[in-house]
C-alpha cells in the first residue's frame, strides 16, 4: 500500500487479474522519462497474480495539488 502525495507523479499500472490499480514506483521524472521498451514483472498486491507489465499497460499519474494524501494498493 503506498500513500500518493498531492502533485507527485507516479507509474500505475492495473493487475491483469482483479484489475486493481497499483503504484508500480514513483515517477521521478514528473511524467518526462520516455517508458517505451520498459517491462516490469510485478506481483499484485491484492490477489498475487504476477504479471508482466509494458508501456502499453502503465499509466502516467500526477496525483492533484489539491487532494488529500490518497492510500492506493
């Protein structure tokens, strides 16, 4: 589980299997960094469905300025 902070970016991505979304790691770029080739295999947090996660399938995420601090899987 990890807390977003209001303005950080992050890498999400959806399990294959329950579709939760997940934080994948923190977007130290600010949403700049080119993620074309990149592939991640990654354990679900929620059911451990492992997967094997490409560009196609993470998504960019800038959490808003003005949102409280949001707990995501």
């Amino acid at each position: 589980m990890h807390t977003l902070i209001p303005g950080e970016w992050y890498l999400l991505f959806a399990c294959e299997k329950c579709e939760t979304l997940q934080v994948l790691f923190p977007d130290l770029s600010k949403g700049q960094a080119n993620i074309n080739g990149a592939s991640y295999v990654v354990a679900c947090q929620q059911c451990g469905h492992k997967g094997n996660y490409n560009a196609g399938a993470i998504e960019r995420y800038q959490h808003p300025l003005k949102s409280r601090a949001a707990r995501i899987a």
